[in-house]
C-alpha cells in the first residue's frame, strides 16, 4: 500500500495524493473507536472545550497529512513545501562548539522535516536513536518509498550503542530521539500537560547527562497546505552538569520538556499524534524535584 500511495504521490503529484488523505482520515473516524477516543480525550484537553466531529477529522487527516509529505520529504522534494524556521540560531549556536547534541523531538507534527534543512547545510545529519526493532520497521518503510533513503539509526540494545552515540557526538553530529513514549521498563516521572499529569520516561535525558551533551527541543508542525514551522528551543545543557546534581538536572529537563509538549499541542493543537490514554496513571512513577 506504501509504494502504491509512493507511485501516486511522485507520478501524479502531490495533489493527486492528497485526495486519499480524505479517505483516510474518515476511515479512521469512523471504524477505529479507540484511535477516536484517545483523540476526543486529547483534544478536549488542548482546544479547552468538547471537540466536534471536524475537530476529529481533522486531527486524523493532519496526521495522514504529515505521513503522506514523508513521501516527498524523503525523496529530497523540498521545493513542494513553504517551511519557516524559528530558533536555528540557537542550534547553530550549540553546534559550533564541535561536540554535537541532542535533538529532543515528539510524536508532535513532523521530526522528517528536518531533512529541509539539508537544504542549506549538508553537514547537518541526524542520527536517529531507537530499538531495534523499530529501527527495522523504519528503514523497511524508507527503503518503500525510496531505496536510497533508509535512514542513520543508531540502535539501542547493543552492547556498543552508548559507543557509536559518543563517536557520532565526538564528530561533532546531531542526534535525534523522541522522548514521549517508552518501549520498555523506563522509570517514568509524573508531570503537568494540558492540565494534567502525564508519566514521561527519563531514559532519553539520562543517556544525554551521561555523555554531558546539550539538549535542543525539536518539532515540525503543520500548518495545513504546504506549510510547516520548524521550531527549536533550548530544553537542558548537561555539559557542566556534576555527577551528584545529575538526578535534578534530569528532573528539571523532563519538566522543562513537559511545559514545551504543552505549548506546543495549544498551539497547533491537531499536531498531537500519540493515538492512546497518554494520560494513564503509572503506579511506579515518581515525580520530578521543581528545576
């Protein structure tokens, strides 16, 4: 089904494509009862209000939307789309200093456009961390859309991940995680979004204070059309972080990301694409110390 929507999209365009989007977006609407229930209690929290039914469609169809343009942004199709960047000085800044940093994104809009910005810097590569098993599942779906595009993944689970994390760091490159969910048995810590507590889990910003790296908040959303903003934002600089201050320091960023996770879902509210109870209670969660 991928390389059929890949031969629709690239053969008869972007609007041709589009067209399934609708298909799409109603299917799920109406025939995925707990992907509707999850977005109705999502969005009841980020609009302040009780989400109509177009509320819903159109938070299915933003996140068909943002899958479909993979199509084009993986196959380096840049000039499609109108994208406006706001704080990239501050990642160049960070990156300047040669020894790399972390990008913390979320299933919130699009972490693929990043590609636009190899644009304009070709050195800006962004190594993705994630299980292997994910890691598999993502380079099968690339490799549909376009063979050459399978993607620089780190895997985690190995005995010599923390290694290749510190050689692509020590280059001086870009390592990119999202940080909302959890594969395993993560410690997870209670914090406020959208009014109330969410458990994120801790492994993400732990592994950046262990390697004493920089942490750079990362998401691209859509706007609808062709339009994205890029933003990015400082979330923690663990790079003088001493040992003993290293637990508050880690508290302190996962509350920092948690007010920028809610920012975000308030300002483009249909970008939210974690489609299950996000706000289930975790009896082994313990709660972050105030940054």
């Amino acid at each position: 089904m991928l390389r059929v929507m890949t031969w629709i999209s690239l053969r008869l365009g972007r609007r041709a494509g589009r067209v399934v989007l609708h298909l799409i977006a109603s299917y799920f609407l109406l025939f995925a009862p707990a992907s509707r229930r999850a977005s109705r209690n999502y969005l009841r929290r980020a609009l302040g209000r009780p989400p109509r039914w177009r509320d819903l469609y159109q938070h299915f169809f933003t996140f068909a939307a943002t899958i479909h343009d993979r199509v084009y942004l993986v196959n380096h199709r840049f000039e499609l789309f109108d994208f406006e960047v706001h704080g990239e000085d501050t990642l160049r800044r960070l990156l300047a200093g040669g020894k790399g940093l972390f990008l913390m994104g979320a299933h919130l809009g699009s972490f693929e456009v990043i590609r636009a910005l190899g644009r304009r810097d070709t050195d800006l590569r962004v190594a993705m961390v994630m299980h292997q098993d994910n890691a598999q599942k993502i380079n099968a779906m690339l490799a549909a859309i376009n063979p050459e595009a399978v993607q620089d993944i780190i895997g985690l689970g190995h005995i010599d991940s923390m290694l290749k994390l510190r050689e692509r760091l020590d280059e001086g490159g870009v390592v990119g995680m999202l940080a909302d969910r959890t594969p395993g048995n993560d410690i997870l810590y209670p914090v406020p979004i959208l009014g109330t507590n969410a458990n994120l889990p801790s492994g993400p910003f732990r592994t950046a204070a262990l390697l004493r790296r920089p942490v750079v908040f990362m998401t691209g959303l859509y706007l609808g059309g062709n339009r994205y903003a890029i933003h990015f934002d400082p979330l923690a600089d663990f790079s003088t972080v001493a040992r003993g201050q290293r637990d508050a320091a880690v508290e302190a960023a996962i509350a920092r990301y948690a007010a920028l996770l809610d920012h975000y879902c308030r300002t483009a509210p249909y970008n939210w694409f974690n489609f299950f109870d996000f706000w289930q209670p975790a009896p082994t969660a313990t709660p972050p110390k105030a940054g």
